[in-house]
C-alpha cells in the first residue's frame, strides 16, 4: 500500500524529479523515514519471532511478560514530607548544583562537610554489571529517571557509566553510550553522575594512546559526566597520574580510587598492608585529587579492615573526602560500609534493595536505615527507597535471563579474590565452555592463577589475564608446577603474554622471574608505562574514514568510542543501518519471542507510536532458508523476509 501511495503522489504523475521532491514534499519524506524505521524494526521484531533473541549471555524468556508499572511515590504527597515529586520534570534541588556552580573542590569540601553519610547509587552501573551481565538497557533506567532525581535527590552520585557498559551497551545491546549519558543526565539535572574509569586502559580492557584517553574524558563531561572514579587495574602510579590528569583537565571530579586487594587485617598477608596503601594514598594525593576512593571490587573488605584502612587515612588526612565501595560476595558488605562511615568514611556504595546482595552491593534500603540510627543519615527516605525498590524488583524479574546462578553468599571470595561482576561472568563462561561442572576447580586455578602472576591486584583488564589463565589451566589439566616447569613450551592466551609483556603497567613488587621470561620469550618487553610508546590517534582522519563508511551521521563522540573499541562499533554501526534504532523497543519485545496475536506499542519517536501485532510466521521458503513473518503494522499489514538460523 505505502508504494502504491508513493507512485500516485502527484509529483510523480507531474513527473517532477528526486531532488527537488524531498525539499518540495517533506512530509512525504518524514513519512518514507517513518515507514523504512518501521520496516526495520519489524526486521528485528520479525527475526526474533524466527530465531528467538540472539543477545550473548541471554538463557530463555525474560521473567516478565507484562508492562513495567511504575511505582506511585505515596508519602510524597504529603507536604510534610518535603517537596512532592512531581514526575513530568526533573528535581532540582542536588549535590551536582555545587558542582556546577563552584567546582569539584568547593563540592568535595561540601561533601566532606556534610554531618552524616552520603551515599553513591550503584543500580545504573556496577549492581546491573555484577548480577546481570551488564545487560541493563537505558529505557528501563530512562523509565525511572525523573521519579530517581526525587528519591535520590540527597545522594553524591548516581554510577551511571563507564566500567563495562560502555562495551556492552554497543557490543550487545546496540546502543550508544554517550546517547545514554546525554539522555539520564536531561532527566536528572540534580545528582552527579560518576563513571568508573580504568586510568589508562579509559573503559576498555588495554591501554590506549594518551591522546585517547585524554579526548575520552573531556567527551565524557561534554556530555553530562561529573565524577570519575579512577583506578588502575595493578594500582600502577604511572598509569594512575595519566587518568588523574585527563579527568583534572576535562572539569571533572577526580575521585582517585585504590584498588583493594588481600586483608590489612591479617598480619600473616603482607603484601597489600596497611603502610602499602597509606603510602599509596600519600601519591595519589599529591596529584591533587578531590575524593579518595577505596576500591573493594571483590567485597574483601571487612568491618574490621574497614576500620583500620579508613581510620588510619582519616587521621592523616582529615580534608579528604573518602568513598568506599565494596560487593557483598561473602555477605558481610552493609556491615563494612557502616563501619566505613563510623570510621570517617563521607561516602558509601549501595545499590537499590532488589538489585543488591550477592555479587553486587550493599542494599540501600538497610544501610540508609541502619546509618539513620547511628546519627550518620544519608538525607535519603526510607518511603522512597521503597518506592523505587517496587521497580527494580520488576527489572530484576525482567532481565532474569541474564542472571548466573549465583543463589548465595560466598566466602570462598577471601580465596580467589575475583572482583563481583568477573565472579558471576567467569561462572557463566566456565558453563559455555562446558566447564560448568569445574566452577570449584576454576575457582582453585584461579588462585593459582594470581600466585603466578605474582599474587597482583585483580580488577578488570588484569582479573581478566588471571581468568583467562584459570581456565587455561584448569583445560589443559595444568597445575602451577606444570605451568612453571613447561611455561617455555606453552601457548599462553594473549592476555597472559601481554600482561607478562607490561602492556598493562607494573604489577605490584614486579614481575615474576623467570617465569616472565619464559613465557613472553623473544617479545618486546615494557618497562615503564605503556601508553609513553604509543602513536597518537588521528582523530580528524578517523572521522573522515568513518563518515566515509557510515555516513554523515558520525559524530565526535561517534569516534571516540571507536577509538576504544574499532571493531565492536562498526559492527554496532552495521547493525543499526539494518535495524535502526532498537532502544525504542520495550525491553520484554527486544529480548523476548512474541506470541502470535501479540499487540506491541512501540513509540519511534515522540508522539509517533507503532501498534504492532504479530499475525503469522510462514513456511520456510524451499532453498532459501527464509520464512515471511507477518504483523499488523497500525492496522496495514506486511511482511518481513527473515533468514531461520536453526
Ligand atoms: C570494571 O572495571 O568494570 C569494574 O567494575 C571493576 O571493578
Ligand atoms: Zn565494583
């Protein structure tokens, strides 16, 4: 119908050529862009009902079937109960006003002055990338957003970015990440956004040109970024100073974090002490850092090293604001958070109630109350927690496919030290690979693993080489005598060489000898920091390529994330030039198979929604290997063409 539409249009008949029909006739053109999106979206819609999602990670239907509701904030509408919420616009009122008005040092001194204990929101970031793949979609953080300003109004942060979500939103999820950033931070003007940084590995898993690094950042504030929590992944000063700097540079809040490994409680551990860290602290804070953070990304803290650690910092540096994070692997992390603000700690890491415990982090719910109690309030209402807790609850059911079958604490973490979002990642793998049988014996490589890198920090990219060489031992039935004895015979995976090569930095205490030797062999050898040897980017030449490839559309920041990641954004780009734009597809339509008779509402852009029904899916065509899929388009029917993969 729509083509019969087109050739009768009168500038066809009158014979009028292309060109001046688009300036003549917009509205048929918005109409030709407005039916070639749909066509594309029935593309995806059409191959789902075919083949099922096709998302990596994903294991059966999505929990929920039904719309999200979205929770009614009650106790706000009592005026006694502070200001209401109002959801058709944001909350002003936050603790980004101070940044943006007077800058990162005026909002740490501010943060260091406030009487109780703030609190960082981890929902949007670290608590989805450890319980479910990372796979969080910005709609569902979008569908929330404005009723979060509220609730959240009185927290130093919302982690909204950076970490893995940059790789996954375009890798699996065919989304941008700077448009997520952009679009949560129109929605919430009032709380900072903070991003977890990997210094100069930026948010991917090696180490980029300094060039890289530094444009990244100043991209990432351009587009709605406050805080960045820097670490590196080997607590490698050199590396640190880079990301430090680029942060400084780009007018962000430079929230410098140590990555905590080993138990400053133990005195039989004596690598990671506690004089390791306060001399580790001494240098980060002569880079002129506004927060420090204590990093806990395997929830190793315990109350009583929480104590100690952030006790002692606080009495040497009563200025500096301290930000601790942890996960609740073995269970004990709203105990340590506590004990963190008890012992002079301004701001704790949690995560809303339903997407918090496990691997993830403290729940909000808890520790806002418990900290109430003890004359440390958050400023945050228990009512609205609750409020918002009725949400998550219904994500979590909704993305349950993606969950790894972690059911319970574990302390088997003080062992193997993985970081929360490795331990259940490594666990789906270990299961992909048939492995799954073995998660116990990957766990004791894993171990074995960090004994022959040298017992290093392990913390996305180097908990990967550890990883990596856990399962490589544990299938090639490998003990760490094997390893030491035939290292110069074995094909080691990439990331073990590289990091023995020094692409990461300088582990801690150095390098093992002469097992490095053995492995790396005849390679080049780095010394020093590995970004100092890199080739600037060319980024005006990447623009060019690019706008070549993909066309007019690529932006700036377009190449930045090219930048960190070639290969994942041109395929994300291919994708989207088949597709189109998927994030308007409701989460339950995007990962879950369509039932016959199904009505979806799709809404392509403001005021412009799709009521697409699902008709018939029909035979496989003899020799193609294709089946037409059939839906009701806003009452016009058409069909798709979709390849059966099975
Ligand atoms: C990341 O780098 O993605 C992490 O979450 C490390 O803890
Ligand atoms: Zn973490």
């Amino acid at each position: 119908p729509f083509l019969f539409r087109l050739l009768t249009h009168d500038v066809f008949i009158g014979g009028k050529t292309w060109t001046t029909f688009i300036d003549d006739t917009p509205d048929l053109f918005k109409l030709v862009q407005s039916q070639n999106r749909a066509q594309k979206l029935l593309g995806y819609l059409g191959d789902i009902a075919v083949n099922g999602s096709s998302i990596k990670g994903q294991i059966g239907e999505p929990g929920l079937k039904t719309e999200i509701v979205i929770p009614k904030f009650e106790s706000r509408e009592d005026p006694d109960n502070g200001p209401p919420l109002d959801a058709t616009f944001p909350c002003e009122v936050g603790w980004r006003n101070i940044i943006v008005k007077s800058g990162p040092e005026a909002f740490a001194k501010a943060v260091r002055d406030y009487p109780g204990c703030l609190i960082m929101d981890t929902t949007w970031r670290d608590a989805h990338q450890s319980l479910l793949a990372t796979r969080l979609r910005t709609v569902d953080m979008v569908n929330i957003a404005k009723e979060t300003s509220y609730a959240l109004a009185n927290a130093y942060s919302l982690e909204c970015w950076g970490g893995a979500t940059f790789d996954v939103a375009m890798r699996f999820l065919y989304e941008d990440p700077w448009e997520r950033l952009r679009t949560l931070r129109q929605l919430v003007p009032n709380i900072p956004f903070q991003a977890l940084v990997r210094g100069a590995n930026a948010v991917g898993y090696k180490s980029y040109p300094d060039n890289a690094i530094y444009d990244f950042s100043k991209k990432a504030v351009e587009n709605g970024l406050d805080i960045f929590r820097v670490f590196d992944s080997l607590n490698y000063i050199e590396n640190m100073r880079l990301g430090i700097d680029a942060a400084k540079k780009a007018g962000g809040v430079v929230e410098a974090a140590v990555c905590y490994s080993g138990d400053v409680a133990n005195p039989k551990k004596t690598k990671y002490t506690l004089q390791y860290y306060l001399d580790f602290v001494d240098q980060l804070v002569e880079e002129g850092i506004h927060v420090l953070g204590i990093k806990d990304m395997a929830g190793l803290l315990t109350p009583a090293a929480a104590t100690m650690l952030i006790g002692a910092i606080r009495k040497k540096y009563p200025e500096l604001p301290i930000h601790v994070h942890s996960h609740d692997t073995a269970g004990i992390s709203a105990a340590s958070m506590i004990a963190a603000a008890a012992a002079g700690a301004d701001v704790v890491d949690v995560a809303i109630d339903s997407l918090s415990g496990i691997t993830s982090q403290a729940p909000m719910g808890a520790v806002c109350m418990a900290l109430e109690q003890t004359g440390m309030g958050t400023g945050i209402r228990y009512q609205d927690i609750q409020a918002l807790n009725l949400y998550w609850s219904q994500v979590r059911l909704l993305y349950s496919c993606f969950e790894a079958p972690v059911r319970a604490s574990d302390s088997s973490v003080y062992g193997h030290e993985m970081p929360g979002g490795q331990y259940t990642n490594l666990m789906f793998q270990a299961s992909q690979l048939g492995l799954g049988q073995q998660w116990d014996e990957i766990k004791r490589k894993y171990i074995e693993a960090n004994e022959l890198c040298g017992d290093i920090i392990k913390v996305t990219p180097s908990s990967k080489v550890v990883g990596d060489f856990a399962q490589f031992m544990t299938s090639n039935s490998l003990s760490k005598k094997d390893v030491i004895e035939q290292a110069a015979h074995l094909d080691f995976p990439s990331s073990v060489v590289e990091f023995f090569q020094g692409y990461l930095g300088q582990p801690v205490g150095g390098f093992p000898e002469p097992l490095r030797t053995h492995i790396i062999r005849d390679l080049p050898r780095i010394d020093g920091r590995p970004g100092t040897t890199m080739e600037p980017l060319n980024f005006k030449k990447m623009k060019a390529d690019l706008r070549a490839k993909f066309g007019k559309h690529i932006t700036d920041a377009d190449v930045s994330s090219y930048a960190m990641y070639p290969k994942v954004f041109e395929e994300y780009q291919s994708f989207v030039e088949k597709y189109g734009d998927l994030s308007v597809i409701p989460t339950r339509y995007f990962l879950g198979r369509p039932e016959i008779g199904e009505e979806m509402h799709i809404s392509i852009e403001k005021g412009k929604t799709l009521i697409i029904r699902l008709l018939a899916v029909g035979p496989v065509v003899e020799g193609k290997g294709v089946r037409d899929v059939w839906f009701e388009v806003n009452g016009e029917v058409r069909a798709v063409p979709v390849e059966d993969k099975s």
